[in-house]
C-alpha cells in the first residue's frame, strides 16, 4: 500500500494463532503502521515479538491502552472483545473485530470486502468479521448467487485444528507424536482424539441439535450476503489438518445452472480461484490453499438430488481469509475510501 498517512495499530490477542498471521500480513502486505502496539493476557506481557526486523514488548490488554491507537484488531476471543470493545470505541479507536461477539448486532457491519464493503460506511466505531468457514464459503456462493440467484444451501466442513487456536496445533502434534512413540494420547481442546480421527463436533450444541458453528454459517452467510431468509443446513467437521479449512457445498438456484457458466463465474470473482479439472485430478487442498489470500473452488458438478443445483468443493486459509487477513483487508479498504485518518490528523483538522 501507498499512502501518505500512517497508523498507530494495536492487535489484541498478538500473540494467538490469528494475531501472529496479524502481524506478518501487516507485515507483508505494508500496511501504513507508524507505531504498533501489541496486547495480550498477563500471562504474555513483556514477551517480545519481531516487527520489521525490531523488538515489540506485549502489553496487557486494559483500559485506557487505546487513547492513543488509530485501529486495534481484536483477536483474543468474544469475553475480550466484550470487555475492551466499547473502551477503544470510546477512545475514538476504530475496531476491526474477529471474535463471534458482535457479528450478529444489527449495529454492527459484518463484512467481506470483496461481497459487501458498502457495509463499512454505515460503521459505528466496530466492524466485525466472519466465521472462518462461513467466509471460505462465501468465497464460492457469492459469484453463483451472482449469476444464477442463490435461494438454499447445504454445507459439510473439514475444519482444520487452528481454527481452535494455537492450542489446537499444540495438541494434534502432540497426539500425532505420542502415536508413532507408543504413548498414550490425551486431549483438552477438542473433545475427542483429533490424531487419526474426524470429530462431527465444532463448538458446542445448541437445542436444535445444531453446533454454534453450524448456526454461525446460516446467520452470517444471511447477513453478508443480504440474503434474510436463505434456507442454510450445515455440518461442520473437525480434521487432523493443521491449517485451511474446506467445505462441501451443495447449492440450489433460482435460474438454471450450467458447469461451465459456474467455472466462468468462479474465475471471474476476485475471491475466488477456479482449480478445477477433474480430468487431471485438479482440485483444491488444504495444503494448496495455505497462505494462499484467494481460497481455491472446483469439483463443480450439477448436483443430482437439487433443482438447478449445483455441487463443489471450496479451501481456504482459515487464520487468512477466515480470520487476519480478510480483517487487514478490512483496514486497507477503510484507508482507501477515507474512512480511517489517524487521530493526530483528525484533530489537526
Ligand atoms: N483460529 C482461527 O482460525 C480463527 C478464525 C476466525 C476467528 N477466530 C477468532 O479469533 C480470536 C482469536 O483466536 P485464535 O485462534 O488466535 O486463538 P489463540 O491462538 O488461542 O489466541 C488467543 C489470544 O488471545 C489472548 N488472550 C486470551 N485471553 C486474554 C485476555 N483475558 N486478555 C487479553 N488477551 C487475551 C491470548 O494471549 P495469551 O498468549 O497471553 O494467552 C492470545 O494472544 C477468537 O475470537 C477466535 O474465535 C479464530
């Protein structure tokens, strides 16, 4: 990026699965940072991290450390966001929010830049972001609600083990470790063995027999797509892949469909990248799509059992498009429209 003003960034949760990939995204992908501060538990302050080459001490996340922070991405879970949201919103620090805590508050935007930037404008100091697996499939269901009008969905998720975090890593690498020693294998964060396994649970029930991250795909997939009453039925999976989610999506539409026209709407969506030839075993993989910024569609095929229906396959990156960088895509649109200017320029005004 190339602007002339630059930003006081605060990430909260810096040293997380989502604020770590924060910090190399902002990084990489140079987002206009004069200072950086970093946040997170008592149990990290004074814990350094390398930005550009330099030490950066972590502080712990309170009040009053945003009086002087332009924009703070918060990635250090809903209780957190809860708590220390409203502070920086106070402070006049603009929001860029991971968690699950306020995606469903009507006052609050939950978007995808490439679906629904429009939404930005309309912010009150907060901006949410999506659930991992509902914004990898997204990445496939907007360009074909785009060209053949979606009116239902049916997905099955292969989510990864860092969509629970670092521990999640921690934990399918111990088990896997523990296996080929001949040890016994323990679990904590998920609630069976993950080594060797699939676990039909990700996060937990709710009365209807749905998980929370079932249901967050149905209401978040309504919300960004402007879609209020898409009929949406999803299971979702926890694998033994460390990184990138994917999911199998059956869809049907309200005009006819065709594979190749789906191809060509795939490939011309700027989200999306078409990997799709059956003929040499060409699809996307978790591994493929891995800090990859667009996620990978194919396996589309007209579905047998929907009317204009079609059926495919999406990956992407669940700490990139699903959690950091689809929130630095956030920031970088709101410099670009001129909706975040830093502090000291606002009151130069
Ligand atoms: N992982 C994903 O794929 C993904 C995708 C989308 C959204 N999200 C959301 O992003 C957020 C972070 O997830 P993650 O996967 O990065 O989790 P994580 O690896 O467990 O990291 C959690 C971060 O939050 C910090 N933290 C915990 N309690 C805190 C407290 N009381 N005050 C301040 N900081 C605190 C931790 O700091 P310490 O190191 O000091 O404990 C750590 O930096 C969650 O809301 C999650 O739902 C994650």
């Amino acid at each position: 990026m190339d602007h002339a003003a630059s930003f006081t960034v605060g990430i909260v949760g810096a040293t997380g699965a989502v604020g770590q990939e924060l910090l190399r995204l902002i990084e990489q992908r140079g987002f206009p940072v004069a200072k950086l501060r970093l946040f997170a538990s008592t149990r990290s302050t004074g814990k350094t991290v390398l930005f550009r080459g330099q030490p950066v001490q972590v502080e712990e996340a309170r009040p009053g450390v945003f009086d002087h922070v332009d924009v703070a991405f918060f990635a250090a879970g809903g209780a957190v966001t809860r708590s220390l949201a409203p502070d920086a919103v106070k402070a006049g620090c603009l929001v860029i929010d991971k968690s699950s805590a306020l995606r469903m508050d009507p006052t609050v935007p939950l978007v995808i830049p490439e679906i629904n930037p429009q939404a930005l404008r309309s912010h009150r100091g907060i901006i949410a972001n999506p659930n991992c697996s509902t914004a990898v499939a997204l990445m496939g269901l907007w360009p074909l609600h785009q060209r053949f009008g979606l009116r239902r969905f049916f997905a099955a998720s292969y989510q990864s083990v860092s969509g629970a975090g670092a521990e999640g890593v921690r934990e399918l690498e111990a088990q896997v470790g523990s296996h080929v020693r001949g040890g016994a294998l323990t679990f904590s964060v998920f609630p069976h063995q993950i080594a060797f396994n699939v676990i039909p649970q990700v996060d937990t029930f709710g009365p209807d027999g749905y998980t929370g991250e079932e249901t967050k795909i149905m209401l978040e997939s309504r919300k960004i797509m402007g879609l209020p009453n898409l009929a949406v039925s999803a299971t979702c999976v926890r694998v033994p892949v460390e990184r990138a989610h994917s999911v199998a999506i059956n869809a049907e539409f309200d005009r006819p469909v065709s594979v190749s026209e789906a191809r060509e709407a795939i490939a011309g969506f700027q989200g999306a990248q078409l990997v799709d030839d059956p003929a040499s075993k060409t699809y996307p993989t978790p591994l493929d799509f891995s800090r990859v910024v667009k996620c990978g569609v194919g396996r589309i095929r007209l579905d047998t059992a929907l009317e204009n229906g079609l059926a495919f396959w999406v990956s992407g990156d669940n700490l990139w498009k699903g959690a950091a960088l689809n929130a630095v895509q956030v920031a970088e649109l709101m410099v670009k429209e001129g909706l975040l200017k830093p502090k000291t320029s606002l009151a130069a005004v």
